[in-house]
C-alpha cells in the first residue's frame, strides 16, 4: 500500500467513525423524542398506567427480534447497505407513534420502532467493531457517546416540540425528517475496507453463545439494568426516600446522564491507557461507590454526587462489554456483538420489574441496595469471564 493510499484509507476510516457516531446519535435521539410524547400519547389513546407499561413491553419484544434479523440481513446485505438501511429505518419508525390513536396501533407502532432500533445497534456495534480492529485502538466507549448525546437532545427537541403546541403528527414527522436527513447525510460515509465487507458477507452470525459469551452476556444485563435502574428510577427514589420535590429529583437524573457522557467521551482514552479488563473492574467499583452514596445519602444534596459518581463509573461498561464481544477466538466478531446485545436486552426487560417489585415490598432503598450487588459482581467476576488473551 502506497503512502497516498495509506492516508486516503486513513481518512476514509476516520469519516466512516463520524458516521457510526451520527447513526448512534440519531438512535439514541430517535428514542426520546417519542418517549418525551408518551404522557400525551397515553392521554389521546385512553390507556392507564399497564396498558402503557405493555406499550414498552412491545419496544423491547421488538428489540429482541430485530437483533437476531440482523443476523439474517446483514450478511446478505452487506454491513454498508445494512448500515443505511438501519439508520433511516428506525428514524422513519419514529413517526409511527403519531398514529397511535388506540391500544394496539401504539403497541404495533412501539414493536415497529424496537426491531428497527434492534437492528440499528447490531448493526452499528458491528461496524464499530470493525473500525476499531482496523484503526487498532478503542472508539466504542465515544462512539456511544453520542447516543447519549442524542438522547440529550432528543429530549431537549421534544420538550421544545411539545411546547411549540404542534400537533403530535407534524411535531413527530418534523422530528422523524430531521433524523431522516442526518441518517441519510451519513450514508455516504460508511466505509469499511474490502477485507471487512467480505467477512460480513461471507458470514452467518446468528448463532448460540458459548459459555465466554453466556458470561460477557450476563455481565453486560448487569451493566444494563444498573444504567436503566438509575435512569427510569432515580428521580422517584430520590422523592420516596430522601422526600425531594419532584422538579429537584430531575437532577439527580441528569447529573447522571451528563457525567456517563463525560464518560463515554473519555472512554477511549482510558482503555488504550489501562486495558478492557481493567477499565471494567474499575468502572464497576466507581459506580459500587456512587450507588452506595446514594444509598446512604440522607438528603437529596448529598445524593446528587453519588448520582454523578455512578454516571462515571456506568459509562463505559456497556461499550466496553460490546468490544470485547467483537473480540473473542473462533467466533465472528459481528456475531458475538449479536450474541451480547440480544442478551443484554432480553435480560435487560426483568430490570425494571425487579427494582420495582422489591421497592413495593421492601423500599427504595433496599431495591437500589440490589444495584450495589450489581456492581460488585462485574468488577470481581469480569477477570474471570473474559480469556486472558483478550484482556
């Protein structure tokens, strides 16, 4: 390879890393946008709070079949018209809530919107993946970074749609075409070398995890569960337990949100400092050291650093997780992305139901007593899960 096309790849690579990263960003805000409208959705179709928990449900049963589809697609596709399709796909879906006029057309529009997100993160984990092999050094951890990001402004786009008094089907579909045309501006974009396409192409990635795979994948539910547990409950834990007025709860959810970003931006640095396994264990013990803040916090003051703790220490679990899975011998690494993802999501449903049966029965308290437990197992079992010579 010449000096000229060394450095054009080089940069071709580097534009293909700011694509996946506007593809995540469009995931991650697609998501809050129609989340921010779910109060109003619930109101114009008559549903009570179950009839909006199984909504959810369908988002998440949706995600589960659209990972394993992407089992199927990808390969047949090819990782850069699968990738294109993922993007623009989900940003379509996201209008299909302005539908949702009754029951079951909500449901069919939330399992339409999960198995498109489903198989845009297989997808765009994969060709993340790929890029870090070829780039030889980490960029999963700011990659996700600007999911989160998304969901940043996924939320601040909805809440600025809501008050426009727009009507839900022309504040969603203004929201859906604005994600349509950042998905379809990246499009171009992602690029992979030959030698990766033909892998991807070549190769069926829809199979049953090993016992390394089972363990990243538990591990990464773990993860999961901590980071929704904190996101989903955390403002009314800091109401039941350290009697917080609801608009002050709200932050104890963004100083969580913001420093997992901070995070995630710094991600990259640190593992190429430190190492995969050891960026776990010590991620696990920061956010340990967060939620046991938290835990023990008296007042809502004293919380929100535990808060901002656990941001840090959560942020490059999950991101961490998903390289290494791309990583292991004898198995191809969209396949083990596949694996960990659809194990991470599907565990991931009995989180919530979790944390909320046992602060019914037991506190708020003792449910996010659990979350410590949490993360103490991924920091002293991860050396034990991943293979030494991925480490």
């Amino acid at each position: 390879m010449t000096e000229m096309t060394a450095a054009r790849e080089q940069r071709a690579l580097a534009a293909s890393r700011m694509a996946v990263s506007a593809v995540f960003f469009v995931g991650g805000a697609g998501l809050t946008v129609w989340a921010t409208y779910i109060p109003i959705l619930k109101a114009r179709a008559g549903l009570d709070d179950a009839q909006v928990g199984l909504v959810l449900l369908c988002v998440s049963l949706g995600c589960l079949c659209g990972m394993p589809a992407a089992g199927f697609i990808r390969p047949r596709l090819g990782p850069l018209r699968s990738g294109a399709l993922a993007g623009i796909a989900f940003a379509a879906a996201s209008f299909g809530p302005a539908f949702g006029v009754t029951m079951p057309v909500l449901a069919a529009s939330g399992y339409v919107i999960g198995v498109c997100f489903g198989f845009l993160d297989v997808c765009m984990n994969s060709h993340a993946s790929a890029l870090e092999r070829e780039l030889e050094r980490p960029i999963m951890s700011s990659v996700h970074a600007f999911f989160s990001l998304g969901n940043v402004a996924g939320a601040l786009a909805g809440g600025a749609l809501i008050g426009s008094g727009l009507g839900i089907p022309s504040a969603l579909g203004l929201a859906s075409l604005v994600l349509i045309s950042i998905a379809t501006a990246a499009v171009p974009w992602l690029w992979l070398p030959e030698s990766h396409v033909r892998e991807a192409a070549g190769t069926s990635i829809f199979r049953l995890p090993n016992l390394t795979m089972l363990g990243i994948g538990i591990l990464t539910v773990l993860a999961f569960v901590i980071e929704l547990a904190l996101i989903d409950w955390g403002a009314l834990y800091l109401v039941q337990a350290t009697g917080s007025v609801p608009a002050q709860a709200a932050y104890g959810v963004a100083a969580f949100s913001l420093a997992m970003t901070g995070g995630r931006l710094w991600g990259d640095r640190i593992v190429r400092r430190l190492g995969p396994v050891t960026t776990i264990q010590i991620s696990g013990a920061v956010a340990f050291l967060g939620i046991a803040i938290i835990v023990l916090a008296p007042t809502t003051l004293t919380a929100l650093p535990g808060f901002a703790v656990a941001g840090l220490g959560i942020a490059n679990l999950v991101p961490v997780f998903f390289s290494l899975s791309g990583r292991m011998p004898g198995i191809p690494p969209t396949a083990g992305i596949a694996m960990t993802v659809t194990i991470a999501y599907g565990g991931g449903l009995f989180g919530p139901p979790l944390i909320g049966f046992v602060a019914h029965s037991q506190g708020m308290r003792a449910a996010f007593v659990l979350l410590i437990g949490g993360a103490l197992v991924i920091a002293g079992m991860v050396r034990t899960v991943i293979p030494r010579d991925v480490r």
